[in-house]
C-alpha cells in the first residue's frame, strides 16, 4: 500500500483534494506498521489518519473511544460516505451487538469502534483473534493517564492490548498531552519505539476577543444579531446563570436553550440532539456540554465567565469551527469572576497548582500583546508573528500617561489605611454618598470624590491594570481589601511614571457592524448559502443524520461560491465523494440551478462566475429588499423569516440610522408610553419588566421597535 492508495482514498470516500501537512507522514508510518502517537488539536483532522489506513489495508481497525456519543457520530459520518463502519458498547442490546459481531466475523467492517471495557474483555478478544485486524487505534489517549486532564479508570486496561496484539501496530490519538502525560501514554500502552507527530496547536480560523465583564447581556445580544442563523455556545459558570441567560435571550427573540448537569438526562440529551440537529442554534450551557460532541459548524463560543485555566479555555474554544471555517471566541472578564474562580481554589487540593494556573489565565484575559502569541506559548509554541486575528491584533490598545489617576487611587487607599476592598475604592474616589461611605467618616479623606469624572467601569478597568502592575495586592484572607506594595511607593514619591491602556466603554466601542455597500453578488452568495442550508436540512430529516453530516458548511459555502452545476464541476467540491455525488450531488445541482435561474429572471442575479465577494448580513438582505419597496410581511415571505425577525431587523436598522420609515409599524403614542416605562423601570433591556409594566399595552416586537426609535443615532 502506497501513498497514491492513500490520496485516491481521500478523495473517493472524503472528497478532499489533498491531505494536511501532517496527515501525509502520519500515513506513511501507520503503513510500515510502526506505532505512532498523534497530538493534534480538536479539528486538526487526527481521524484521517487512522481511517484511511484502514480502508485501503486488508482487514479491519479496532478503535477504542471512551464517549458513546462521540462513536455514534463518527460513525454515522463514516457510513455517510460509504465506508463500512460499526460500533459496539453497552448502549446496545444483546441482538444488535451479535448482530455487529457476526459482520466482523465475515469480514464486513473496515472500522469498528468499541469502548475501553469491551476491547479488553476476554469475549471480544477472541473475536478479534479470528479475524484479520490491520491497526488498533486509541482515541482520546490521554484519558490513560492520571497526570492528565481527564484521566478514565477504564482506560488502565488498555494496558494489555500489547500483550494481546504483540504484532498489531498501536497508534494513540490525543488533542491535549503534556510531555509527562505523552510520555505515560508510551509507557503505559506499551508502545514499540513509536514515532510521535506534534501538530501546531494554532487554530488560525479561531478570532480571540475579551472584553471587560460589564453590560456583558447587551455585547452577547449585539453579537449574536451580527451573527444570524449561526451555531454558538455561551459557557456559564452556574447552572441558574445557564437559565437566566437562556431566558433573556429569548425575551430578546434570539433562539437560546440552556443545558446543565442538574437537569434530568432525557432532557438533556434532547437539548443536545436539537442543538446537533440546527433545531436549537444556541445553547447556555456549563462546560461540560459539547464534550460528546463533534458538530463542526459551531461558529462561536462565548465565555460568560472567567475559565479557570487556560487548557481549559482553549479546550472550550477549541469546539468551534471544526471545520476550519472562519469562527469567533469572546471571552468576559470581571474581578468578581477571579474571586469565585479562588473560592472554588480554596474549597479543594492542589490549590498552589491552581491558582498559579488561575493567573496565568488571568495574564491572558489582561494581556497587551497578541493573544494567540500567549496562548501558544503557554503550549510551548512560538510564533515569530503577531496573528492579526485577535482584538489585541486588530484593534491595538491606545496607551496614556496614567500616573496622576494611579496615585489617586493609590493615595486613597493609604489614606484609608488598607482596609476597603475594589467597589467601596471606587465609591470613595466618585465622591459616592453612600450610608457606609458617610457613616465611616470616608467622605473627609482627600481624595474623596477626586475620581468623580470617570465611570466605575473605568475605574475598575484602571484598578485591574493597577493590580496586573503589581502595584497594589489583594489580601484576598482579609475580606479582599487591597494593599500597597513596595513599588506603590515608587509612584507615590519617587517619580515612577505609569503608563495605562485605554480604557474601553461599552458606548465607545466601535460601531457592532461597520456599513457597508453589499454587492448583488454577496446578496447572491449569502441567500444561496441559506437555501442550500435548508436543503440540507431537510436531507438530515430524511436520513436521520445531523445536517453536518450531509455537507459540512465549509462544503456549503463552497457550493455557495463555486455554483457547481455540472457533474465534473460538483466532483470539485471539497467534502464531495463518490457516496455524497451519487446520494446528494443531483439534488443540490437542481437547487443550485433553480437558484440562478430565478435571480436572473429577475436580472438581479450576479454574472454567474464572477469572481467571489464578501459575504453580507441577514440585516443588508431584508434592507436590501426593503427598499426595493417591499414591507415587513413581504419580505418576510421571500426571505422565509418571521415578520417578528423582519420587524427587528428594521428596527435594528433605523437605530443605526437608515432610511426606514418606523412609523409604519409603531406608533408615537406607543414609543411614549415604551419611553415612560424605560424611564421607570431604568433600563432598555430589561425586556419582561418593560412589557410587565405596560402591563400588556405593546407587545414585545413594538417594545423593541420603540426602543430602536429610542436609540436612533
Ligand atoms: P479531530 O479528530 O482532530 O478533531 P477531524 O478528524 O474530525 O479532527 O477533522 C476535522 C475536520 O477537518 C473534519 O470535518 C474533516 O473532515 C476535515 N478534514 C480532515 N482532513 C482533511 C483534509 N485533508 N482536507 C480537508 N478537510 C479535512
Ligand atoms: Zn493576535
């Protein structure tokens, strides 16, 4: 078996022109019969690298693989492009697993998958002993270790495999091992003078952003309407913040499920079926949820909360955009989220481990310099260049002389002879008449009120930076009052000057969607992008397979680009084998076709073949439309939305200040009363409190549209 078998495989079962770098060698070696070990990050394309050894060499691959979940969908995804595949574990009945072994034993199965326990059980040993096995593949090896992350009891068998199949090539498969849980994977498996593979941990598709933890609700909501119909996760701390933020975002129109480990197993695999499914696009969810799960078009991870170390942020992350498709990643940080990350520090062992893992996390979130530079460092990874997709890289940090505001803050603390924590120092500097601040005699020290031009935003952004400089402590074992330190003196009295970044606003922040012009041909690309989506989705519901299964989204959009319509052309398509050609390629052909056909009856429709555009939001579609004359209703009908989503992209529209004529869908009478109760309640976002105030007067869509009249530019 050769390399040229390899490629060929690639493209007939997969559909893929070339193999990754990596991949190749990885091939190579598997071939020779040598035993490898394979660090790859999620989505790093690792499964390749067992499978297409197995499909073009005689026999079959056992792989061992300690989610149920997981197996199902690998799969499910084999069997999509017609690979014959099975898989055997407890989930089973005694018939369907008969069943599976007497295909192994007639030789039908090219990949089985099989959990720890079966494969050492002394039953399916035996089995394997009367056939013809080509590799045993272990996935997830770093659940063998106990230095890992994520260490299995079962896992520990796998230890007598080498004694079972002294002469069956071994290759482990992890996306998370350092060098002492790698080197146990060896031991431990008692691997053969193995050749190790070290992918770069880079996921270059991934854009980094952390933002300050304040209005946190109103930034998720901005983002999520820049990004609609899209798959993301927003990764909570507690179970109830899963369902209050859930709930908001409903409240807001926004599609969202929670999931959390108190709610009851049923329903939690039906939130995670229904999210695989596209049924439910965004979940809020703890972090044990996408763990099982392979869906590759997740587009965004949010982080509501702090992680506590950086493996497992970057594992969290690492479950968007699989499929290499541009994704993004926002990450919250708050002082209030540090100081829950050390309690939970406190209540258990290894707490110096801990929180020197907890501040390096926090060094991220604070940094100055390009994230991902950081966080490959931290992997041992060095990059020679900046990324240029993290907000640090796209959007560098003004830097101001902030000396004066230091010692302000610096004075105030002394003065207050270290006893206050970070809110009540910051109450103090505004000049707050609070009962504790008036009561304590606060209000007399000089610098009371001294502070007073700047927001508590503000100032908690420049107190964080103040404490990433070491130049205040928190006793975090005295109430978390703050101190100074040696080298606050230096700004006190000898002269050192401080030099601060800028602080963000949420106001100030950029415009959420700069404006742009959309061309027809972005029109074009985006509204076939959503139809072929629909296809896909209907395709799923048929065959009862996630609609990733059909075609990833990278396919889709390639589809959306490309416009395949002849058979070689489609072949092109990446993610387009032979079983996808022949079950799926005619039907979206005929899509695509029916699809250029109506947009140029319409002699809106683009040249065809001209070269591809950036692509546009759903809000420059239904604007687009709009002012081609049509109202709500209608181009709620062409674009298959509902006139609740249309309204609110229209208004979404005029509060960025175009042309829309609001009035139409909601009257003065009623954006005063939506005003009175803003003004009331104090808060535009407070969705069910506005609505429970006007006690039913205006619905929720004419709420949100007063509230875009409201916040016209
Ligand atoms: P991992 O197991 O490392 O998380 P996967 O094996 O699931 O990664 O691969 C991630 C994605 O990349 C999958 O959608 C896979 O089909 C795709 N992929 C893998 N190898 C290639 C390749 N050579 N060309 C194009 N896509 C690939
Ligand atoms: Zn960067």
């Amino acid at each position: 078996m050769n390399l040229e078998s390899a490629r060929q495989a690639l493209k007939q079962y997969f559909g893929y022109d070339s193999f990754r770098p990596m991949q190749e060698e990885i091939i190579e070696t598997i071939l020779k019969g040598v035993d490898t070990v394979i660090l790859m990050p999620t989505g790093g394309g690792k499964s390749i690298c067992y499978q297409i050894p197995a499909i073009i060499q005689p026999g079959m691959c056992v792989v061992v693989s300690p989610l149920i979940s997981l197996m199902k969908d690998q799969v499910e995804g084999l069997r999509a492009n017609g690979i014959a595949a099975s898989y055997l574990n407890s989930s089973q009945t005694f018939a369907e697993q008969s069943a599976i072994t007497q295909e192994v034993l007639l030789a039908e199965v090219k990949l089985l998958y099989v959990s720890p326990e079966k494969m050492v059980s002394e039953d399916f040993a035996n089995i394997l002993r009367s056939v013809k096995i080509n590799l045993i593949a272990i996935d997830e090896a770093h659940c063998i270790s106990a230095w890992g992350h994520d260490f299995r009891p079962e896992y520990n068998q796998l230890r007598f495999i080498r004694q079972q199949f002294p002469h069956i090539p071994v290759t482990a498969l992890t996306a998370t091992a350092d060098k002492l849980t790698r080197k146990d994977i060896i031991d431990q498996l008692r691997l053969n003078e193995p050749s190790l593979f070290v992918a770069s941990f880079d996921r270059p598709n991934l854009s980094l952003t952390v933002k300050p933890g304040q209005n946190r609700l109103k930034t998720i909501i901005d983002f999520i309407r820049e990004r609609p119909g899209q798959s993301g996760i927003v990764y909570c701390l507690s179970k109830k913040s899963t369902e209050e933020i859930a709930e908001k975002l409903q409240i807001y129109g926004i599609p969202a499920a929670f999931y959390h480990a108190g709610m009851t197993a049923k329903a939690r695999a039906r939130t995670q079926e229904d999210f695989i499914n596209d049924v439910v696009p965004i979940i809020c969810a703890t972090v044990a949820f996408g763990m099982g799960i392979d869906k590759s078009n997740v587009r965004w991870v949010i982080h509501y909360n702090l992680p506590k170390n950086i493996e497992s942020y970057y594992q969290e992350i690492g479950r968007a955009g699989r499929d290499g498709l541009k994704s993004d990643t926002l990450l919250f940080y708050s002082f209030a989220d540090v100081i829950q990350q050390r309690k939970f520090i406190e209540d258990g062992g290894l707490q110096e481990l801990r929180l020197a893992k907890l501040e390096r996390m926090e060094e991220f979130a604070n940094a100055q310099i390009c994230r991902r530079r950081i966080l490959l460092n931290y992997f041992g990874e060095h990059i020679a260049q900046n990324c240029g997709n993290c907000d640090i890289c796209t959007d560098p940090p003004q830097r101001f002389d902030g000396t004066i505001l230091v010692q302000k803050a610096l004075s105030a603390i002394a003065r207050l002879k270290e006893s206050v924590g970070m809110n009540l120092l910051i109450d103090i500097l505004r000049g707050s008449q609070r009962k504790e601040i008036i009561e304590k005699g606060f209000d007399q020290i000089k610098t009371y009120g001294a502070g007073s031009d700047m927001s508590v935003l503000e100032w908690q952004q420049c107190l964080l930076q103040i404490l990433q400089l070491g130049l205040i402590e928190i006793a975090y074992d005295q109430g978390h009052v703050l101190k100074l330190t040696p080298a606050s003196q230096d700004v006190l009295f000898n002269g050192r000057k401080v030099s601060l970044a800028q602080f963000t606003s949420y106001q100030k922040q950029k415009p959420a969607r700069p404006e742009k012009v959309q061309s027809k041909q972005e029109l074009f690309e985006e509204s076939l992008f959503q139809e072929l989506r629909e296809l896909r989705r209907e395709l799923a519901i048929e065959a009862a397979v996630p609609p990733y299964l059909v075609f990833s989204d990278a396919t889709l959009r390639e589809m959306a680009t490309k416009i395949p319509v002849t058979e070689a052309a489609m072949r092109q398509i990446s993610g387009v084998g032979e079983v996808k050609f022949a079950r799926y390629g005619k039907v979206f052909m005929k899509k695509i076709l029916a699809f250029a056909k109506k947009q140029s009856d319409r002699t809106k429709g683009p040249d065809l073949f001209s070269a591809p555009a950036k692509r546009e939001s759903t809000y420059d579609i239904t604007y687009e439309y709009y002012r081609q004359g049509l109202n709500a209703e209608e181009i709620a009908e062409k674009r298959n939305l509902g006139h609740s989503t249309i309204l609110s992209h229209l208004g979404y529209l005029f509060a960025q200040g175009h042309d829309i004529d609001i009035y139409q869908y909601v009257s003065k009478e009623e954006i005063a009363l939506v005003k009175g109760a803003v003004k009331a309640v104090g808060s535009a976002h407070l969705m069910k409190t506005l609505h429970e105030h006007l006690d039913g007067a205006v619905d929720y869509s004419k709420i949100r549209l007063a509230i875009s009249v409201l916040e016209r530019k």
